[in-house]
C-alpha cells in the first residue's frame, strides 16, 4: 500500500499576523518500493512536505494517508509513524545516548522488540552504512566525524526497517566519496530491505543518478512530477527557478548546440559516455 | 507548543514607550515594582493597574500580547490564591465549616497576591515588548556602569545577557528539532508516571546541551577572532540620550508612587468596605 497525500496544504503560524503557507494543495503518491527525488529551490517547502509524511506536523488541510493509517488520527499516527523512517539533515539532532550501540537501538528498543532481534538488527544496519561492529560499536557517537555521526545517524533509522526512508538532504556538507557512499548505502537497503525512499537533494546528479520518479517543489506547489528523463528535459524551467539540470543533461545540450546529433533524454554521465561513444563509432563508419 | 512563551519578544511599533531610553524604562519597571509592593489596600491596587493598562495603550502593543505573559501561570495563580485563601487567618471569620476557615484576612492576602503577580508579570513583559534585547542590555550595561568602580563586570554581565536573550529563540527551535527527530524514531514523551516522562526527556536535552556548548564554543572563536577583549575601549553605534521625554515618564511615575503612598496612609478603604460587609457574616456566623 503506498503513501497518498490529497489536498494537502500547510500554513505556519496559521491565525497570527506571521502565518505563511507554505505548502499549497499538494497531491502526490508513493507507492511501494519507489525511489523519489524531491527537489526545488530554497524555501519551496521540501522539508516541510516531507515532516507531513509521518504525522510530525499535520496538515491545514487535506489529508496524508500512510498505508491505509489517517496521519491526522492519534491513533493510527503511531502506527503510520512506524513504517516511516526519517532521517533529519544533521545528526546533532538526534544522536544522544552513551555509545553507538546504544544509539542505534534506540528506535528498534521504541518499538518494544526482544533483545536478540535488537542486535540482530543493530549488527545489520551497522554492516550496511558500513561501521566496523567492533571498533565503533563502544565508541561515544559525539567523538566520531562528521560522515560517521551521519552513518550512525542512518544506521539509527534503518535498524528500525521502515517500510519508506525518509532523507532530508543527506549528502549535505560531505565530500564526493561520502557523497558516493551514502548513495550506494540507500541503494544497498533499498534492494535489502525492499523499502521505498524519498530523497530531498539540492543536487540534481545525485537524483539523476538514483530516482525514479522525481517531483519539483515551486512556492509550495507540484510544479511537475515525472521520471527524471522528462523532468530533466525541462532545463530552461529548471534554470528559471535556480536549479540546475544535472551536468550530463547540460553538456548534452551543449554539444547539442554545437551539431552533434546526439539523442535527447540524456541525462547521467554514463549515458552520455554511450551517446558520445556511439556518436564517434558513426561517424568513424561514415 | 514552545512558540507560547512571549516573555523577552519584542513587539515592533513606533510609539513614545518603544522610544524611551532603554535606561529610562529599567529605573521605570524598577520604581514600578516598588509601586506594587508598597500598595496594602486592594482599592489602591486598581491604580497601580490603570496605570499598567495607561502604559500599555500609550506602548500600542495589543493588550492581549501583554496578557499572554500570564498564560504560562494559569497554574501556579490559581493555586496560590486558594493557598492563601485557606492558610491566613486573620481579621473576621467569614466562613468556618469543618476544617475550612476563611477570614477577611485571607481573602484581602489571596486578592494581593494574585494581583501582585500579575501586575509584576505583565509591567516585565511590557518592558521586554516595547524594547529590543539589545537596547535592553545596553540600558542595564550603562546603569550599572557606576558599579566598575567596585570591578562590577556590568559590561560582561551585559554581554551575557546579550547573546543568551540572543539565543532563546534558537535553542526552542532546536529543542523542536531535536524532538521531532526523536518522535521519529518512535520515543514516547507522553506516557508514563512522571519518572518515566522525565527520562523520556533525556534522549532531547542531551543533544540540546552538547549542540549548546559546541555552539557556545564556536561563537566564543567567531568572537575573539574578530577581536573582542572585553569592554574595555568599546564605541556604541548608537549613543543613548536621555530627554525630556524620559524626564516626564520618570516624574509620572513618581507622582504615582507618592499617589499611593498619600492614598493609602489617608485612607482606609480596605477597612471601611468590610466593615459595611461586616452584617453579612457576623449575622450567618
Ligand atoms: N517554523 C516556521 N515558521 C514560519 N515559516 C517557516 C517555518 N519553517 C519554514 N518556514 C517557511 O516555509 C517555507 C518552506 O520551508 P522549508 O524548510 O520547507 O523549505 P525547503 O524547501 O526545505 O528549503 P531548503 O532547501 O532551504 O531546505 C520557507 O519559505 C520558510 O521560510
Ligand atoms: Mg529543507
């Protein structure tokens, strides 16, 4: 069952002088096992789009069902909460317990599992954002590095195998090889553990890369939804709004403009690789 | 839920309290506390608030943003009246049944307190609404300047308050951060007796305090690397001046100190009202 949200809009500080809304009438469906992008300019509303998904704010109006659960009923909230793991931007916000150990059980221990399975699934999501158990397993979570705090920090949610990943700009602040890391880890649980993921980036290789479907926020609305090959043929609209599309769809258009037959639709380094190779393996022929 | 806290908010408007110098309105709140500790009759208690509700209209800050300051109470106020109420036995008994007694005495002493609260409460948050944080700890930096003499650190203390005032509404929106992120990852901050609330509360206050004190470190750098050495030698970009304006407000609130003072040992309105009420129980008791 996916994650449907109708109608939905948001206001802050609705019914003082401040109130702005920040999401306007959003329709939007995640279906299982999906990989979306979420992507749009500073202050389009991305973050707060997806704290609606699992209930921590609830909408004006509209309504946000996760698996058939009304995020807007107490009750089934909990329920609809637990299926969806959110990983925040930085993981200050959230590591506090003595070890890492201790950290990253911390949800598996909220939803009242035995201990076996609690390590079983410690251990696991350990090996998957690729912590060594034994050296950090002890180690204080507030004397590790930026990149491990953000391991753990991930490691912490997905022990708790959320049926959709929830990731608010997770690359932000680390360098291409973490960057890479962190990619290929949210690929590693999805093709695990099945789950479907939302990913809010700023950076449209990254999407290019991974999504399937991607969705672009403008002023609080869906200014369009589609797969990443129409979304990306969208490049003076993107550019309009201050995003970017990603650099192989760019250098595509450029050689584009400079006579190169090359197809449309490009949009990753690889497929821009074949294109050019294809394109030389032609001409070389002619 | 935190946003309810108005205490420290500033209120933006243009009127003659937000223009009054900063210092002008700390002796102000200082001699209007004064005020409301010398009154002893409930009667001329309605002075010392119509003067509060005066200064409010001049302030043009809405009467409703005053009264919030309250709200944070709405426990604590009622208590303290029924406390009093109960406890002080002086004057005439009005009621006794049981173990209850209520006097005369009990009564005026809950009324008093109560109102005192809130008189106290409300004169504070007008402070803090009709002045910026900044302007505020520079008016008390340069009323306690006397005090260097003494090594009094009004300037650091000044500071001090400075960036904490600085810093209240970035710790709530952290602290709401820090608690969505937990709720996420399934913690159960509602349930439970009071010791089990109380620990579900350490999964939010520790990153709360070790994200304080990392950022009280960085700012401590970003500081000193902007060469920050203290008081010493430091210009103002703006220098406070002290006008007629600031002149009048003090002599008012003067006049109403002595109005108090003059009323009060006159007359006893207190004393004349409960005895016209004085029948009511003398006859029931
Ligand atoms: N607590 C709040 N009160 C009032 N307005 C807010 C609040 N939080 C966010 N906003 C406003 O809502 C809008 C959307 O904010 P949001 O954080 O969802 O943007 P975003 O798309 O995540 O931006 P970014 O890419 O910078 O993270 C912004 O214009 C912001 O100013
Ligand atoms: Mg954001």
């Amino acid at each position: 069952m996916p994650i449907v949200i109708e109608k939905l809009t948001y206001t802050y500080q609705s019914g003082s002088v401040n109130a702005f809304t920040a999401l306007k009438d959003i329709d939007l469906t995640i279906k299982d096992g999906e990989f979306v992008g979420l992507i749009g300019h500073t202050g389009s509303g991305k973050s707060t789009l997806i704290q609606q998904l699992n209930g921590l704010m609830q909408p004006t109006s509209g309504r946000v069902i996760v698996d058939g659960y009304d995020m807007s009923d107490k009750k089934q909230r909990a329920k609809g909460r637990s299926l969806v793991g959110m990983v925040f931007q930085y993981p200050d916000y959230q590591l506090f317990d003595e070890t890492v150990y201790k950290d990253i059980s911390f949800g598996p221990r909220n939803m009242k599992l035995d201990n076996d399975e609690i390590d079983r699934r410690v251990r696991e999501a350990m090996r998957l954002v690729g912590l060594d158990f034994d050296e950090f397993a002890e180690k204080s979570p507030f004397e590790l590095s930026g990149g491990e705090k953000r391991r753990t920090a991930l490691a912490g949610i997905i022990a708790m195998y959320p049926k959709y990943l929830v990731l608010d700009e997770p690359m932000a602040g680390l360098d291409p090889a973490g960057r890479r890391a962190v990619l290929e880890m949210i690929d590693g649980f999805r093709s695990q553990l099945g789950c479907a993921v939302v990913m809010v980036s700023h950076s449209m290789d990254d999407i290019a890369r991974s999504a399937e479907k991607v969705v672009v926020l403008r002023d609080g609305r869906i200014f369009t939804c589609g797969t990443p090959q129409e979304i990306f043929s969208l490049a003076d609209e993107l550019y309009e709004m201050g995003l970017e599309p990603p650099f192989a769809a760019r250098m595509a258009s450029d050689l584009r403009r400079r006579g190169l037959l090359l197809p449309h639709g490009i949009y990753t380094n690889e497929a821009l690789a074949a294109a050019l190779a294809e394109y030389k393996g032609g001409r070389g022929n002619a | 839920m935190l946003k309810d806290i108005t205490l420290g908010q500033y209120f933006p408007a243009d009127s003659v309290v937000h223009r009054l110098d900063p210092r002008t309105k700390l002796v102000l709140l200082i001699m209007y506390i004064v005020a409301v500790f010398i009154v002893k009759d409930i009667w001329v208690f309605g002075l010392v608030l119509g003067f509060m509700l005066f200064m409010t209209a001049m302030s043009k800050v809405p009467l409703n943003y005053v009264l919030k300051a309250i709200k944070p109470m709405r426990l604590l106020l009622p208590l303290m009246f029924l406390l009093n109420l109960f406890m002080i036995r002086t004057g005439d008994t009005i009621v006794s049944w049981r173990f209850i007694t209520i006097t005369t005495g009990g009564v005026r002493q809950a009324l008093f307190i109560v109102l005192r609260l809130i008189a106290l409460v409300t004169g504070a948050s007008l402070l803090t609404l009709t002045t910026t944080p900044v302007s505020l700890t520079e008016g008390l930096e340069r009323l306690l300047s006397p005090l260097k003499i003494i090594k009094f650190p009004a300037h650091e203390l000044a500071m001090m308050m400075t960036i904490a005032l600085r810093f209240i509404p970035t710790l709530l929106e952290e602290a709401d951060k820090i608690m969505k992120a937990q709720l996420a990852r399934g913690a159960d901050l509602e349930s439970g007796n009071i010791f089990k609330r109380a620990k579900a509360m350490l999964p939010i206050l520790i990153p709360l305090f070790v994200n304080s004190f990392r950022r009280a470190e960085e700012l401590a750098l970003a500081m000193e690397s902007r060469c920050y050495h203290g008081g010493e030698g430091r210009t103002r970009l703006k220098v406070l001046k002290f006008g007629w304006r600031d002149l009048w407000a003090i002599l008012i609130m003067a006049a109403l100190i002595a109005a108090v003072v003059i009323l009060q040992s006159n007359l006893d309105i207190d004393g004349y009202i409960i005895g016209l009420l004085r029948p009511l129980w003398t006859r029931s008791a």
